[in-house]
C-alpha cells in the first residue's frame, strides 16, 4: 500500500465520480443515476434525493476531473485548496458500521457534494504534499478519455478499468505483431 487505506478510497471515488461523464455520456443526468453512483461508491452521511443536490454533485466532479488537467502541482495545489475552502473541511476520526477508525472530512449533516469534495480533495492533497501528482492519469487507449489513479507499486499502469481498455490494446498490439509475422513469412 502506497497511502493509507482512506487516502487510495478516496482517490478511488474520485476517479469514479469524474469518470461518470465519459464520451459524452453522463451517468449522472438523474437522481437516479446518482442513486446508482452511489450504489457503487457509498457516501456515509445526510441525502437528500434533489435535483439541487444532483447539481452540486455534478458542479464537484467537474472541479475533481480539472484537477487531473492541472499543469503542475501548484495550479493542482490551488484547485485543491479551493475544494477544501468551499466544502467547510473539519477532519475527524470516526468509527461506525464495520468499519474501524477511520477519517471523515465533514460533519454527517453536510451537504452531500461537500463531503464528497472534502473526501477527495483530501487523497488528491496527499498526492500533491508527496509529489506523486503524476499518478493522476488519462487512460492511453486512444479512444478513451477515462481518468485514473495509478497506485500500482512502480506507476506504470496504462489503462482505466472502465472500459476493458488495457485487454483490447493488448488484443490489438497481438495482432499487429501477428499480421507483421506473416508479412515476414510471405517475402
């Protein structure tokens, strides 16, 4: 493990959250689609179900998804900062459910958007505050604009895990390598 165990769930909910608007498409068009996220990617805490509540959802992931597009680390510190500032952050230890103790960035009562913002901009500090800011990636198939956190032991991971991306390039360069083999064998 890289970072503790709050900090990879966090930047894990944050990737999952940005990549809910992909190639046009957004899972988060309804209530029920952010029912749905929230399903996958549970959030302790006060719902509300609105439309208002959706929308500031939304409003979030897009300050999430211009952090991976920050140039440096002190724009990504700045985004990040301004995250923290905007979601009233008051960390504290918490203990509920199966869980043991464990972090929680804001007070239950808040507003769902703010303790998601408050969660992940508090994992994305820790890959800023440790100059790991370049585990924040794109995925490398072409057509896939999927972020994701490389938290592999020597960052070397490719490819999201949205879209099979990493089989199909490796179906893909396979038979590339297979079709150029048989061109070699023709000659």
């Amino acid at each position: 493990m890289l970072f503790t165990g709050d900090t990879e769930g966090a930047l894990a909910e944050a990737a999952g959250l940005v990549n809910t608007r992909l190639d046009g498409a957004d899972q988060l068009e309804t209530v029920a689609g952010l029912d749905a996220f929230l399903e996958v990617v549970p959030m302790s805490g006060e719902r509300l179900g609105t439309v208002a509540e959706l929308e500031a959802v939304r409003e979030i992931r897009e300050r999430l998804r211009a952090v991976w597009s920050a140039a440096d680390r002190a724009e990504a510190a700045s985004l990040v900062n301004a995250i923290l500032r905007d979601t009233a952050t008051t960390p504290y230890l918490t203990k509920h459910d199966a869980l043991d103790w464990h972090l929680h960035m804001t007070e239950q009562d808040a507003p769902l958007a703010h303790r998601i913002g408050a969660e992940s901009a508090m994992g994305l500090l820790d890959l800023i505050r440790t100059d790991n800011l370049g585990r924040l990636k794109t995925c490398a198939a072409d057509d896939c604009e999927a972020v994701l956190v490389d938290l592999s032991r020597n960052s070397s991971k490719r490819y999201c895990d949205t879209g099979n991306c990493g089989n199909r390039a490796n179906v893909a360069a396979y038979r590339a390598r297979r079709r150029g083999a048989e061109q070699d064998v023709d000659r």
